[in-house]
C-alpha cells in the first residue's frame, strides 16, 4: 500500500522536473542566443548561413510572436504573465510525458520573451521583444522562444486531437450495449402465476386432509 500510495507522488515530482529543465534549457539557449546576436549584429548586413536556409537578421518587436500586435505590449505582457501562472498552476496535474515536454517548451519561450519586456527598453512591461531568425519566404523574423511556443502549441493539439489528458489519461469510451441482454428476474409476488389447488381438494389444507384426513367409506364396513 506505501509503494502504491508513492507511485504518484514520484511521477509528479518526475513531471514537474521535467518541466522546468526543459524550460530552463530554452530559457537559457534564448537568452544567450540573443546576448550574441546583440553582440555581433548591430551596424552589420544580415548575415546569411546555410546557403541561405537561415538569415541572421537583428529586429526588435513590440507585439508578441512573429510581430503581431505592436500597439499592445503592455497587454501582451500582462497575457504572458497570466499565461505563466496557469502553467505553473496546472502543473500540479502533470502525469504525462508528452504533456511535460509541451508545457515546458510553453514555459520557457513565454518567459524568454517576458524577460525582454520587463528589462529591455523603452522600460518596463513595455520593452522590446529581440528576434534574429529569418526563413526564406517566411514574412516574420523570431527568436528561439517564439520556435519553442509554436513547438509547444502543435504538439497541444496533436495531444488535444488525441484525446491525452494533463495526468496522462483519455476519456473513456461509452460501455457498447449488449445486443443480447439476459432477461429480468420478476419480482417477488409479480408476474408468477398461482399454483392450482389439487385436482379435488379445496380449503388451504386440501393435500393434507386428500392424503391422510379423509376416512375410507369401505373400511367403516
């Protein structure tokens, strides 16, 4: 009963490590990717690598991922914060493998890009957002925080479309009905029909006044 009653505490402890070393690992890759991206790329062309796979292109943005909504970043920085909160709060939860991985990619892009709203200018809640990463016929320039939210958001709804809960369940299914089901017993007093008395014995002790009561008419002669 103690190593059952352990299971899921050590799966939670598991998930919840999870969590945070594969938040940790992209905050980390985010924020130096980005120290020498500002170290190197300011007053210089972009920088083209992989025969043009990938440009190195210096942009700072007001909006959220991929320069959406510039005329909001206070909101948006007030939505990442709630968005946090929630991940933190429903990581308590945590049973699945792939539910871990996905939230802590969520976790670490959202405060990647938090980081550079809350330290970066104009000033706080309203700092600039720094991306560098540019894709041949791909409108936007991001950073490796907005590739880990994206990451995360495809990998939700393959897990959505799924059916995979945060605790590693599914729903269950709906019991399929029997198409033979065994019949009802009746209940006591309903539906059994009453026995008859004996063939020529009447009153409620007929069988026994037909079998030992009656007297013989032939041995009173």
């Amino acid at each position: 009963m103690a190593v059952d009653n352990a299971r899921p505490g050590a799966r939670r402890i598991w998930a919840l490590t999870t969590m945070i070393c594969v938040a940790a690992v992209i905050l980390a890759a985010d924020a130096i990717s980005k120290a020498q991206v500002l170290d190197r790329l300011p007053g210089h062309p972009p920088v083209r690598l992989l025969d043009g796979l990938i440009t190195l292109d210096l942009t700072f943005n007001a909006g959220a991922a991929f320069g959406v909504g510039t005329s909001y970043t206070a909101v948006i920085a007030l939505i990442v914060c709630g968005v946090i909160a929630y991940i933190i709060r429903t990581a308590r939860r945590l049973r699945s493998p792939a539910w871990t991985i996905a939230l802590g990619l969520l976790l670490g892009g959202a405060m990647g890009n938090l980081g550079d709203r809350l330290f970066r200018a104009p000033g706080l809640f309203r700092g600039r957002v720094v991306d560098w990463i540019n894709l041949p016929h791909f409108p936007w320039t991001f950073n490796l925080a907005d590739a880990s939210i994206t990451c995360a958001a495809v990998l939700i709804a393959i897990l959505a479309l799924r059916g995979t809960r945060i605790d590693g369940t599914t729903p269950a299914h709906a019991a399929t009905p029997d198409p033979y089901p065994a019949p009802h017993a009746p209940a006591s007093g309903a539906g059994t029909p009453a026995k008859a008395p004996a063939k020529g014995l009447g009153g409620p002790q007929g069988t026994q006044e037909g079998t030992w009561g009656d007297t013989d008419p032939l041995a009173s002669r």
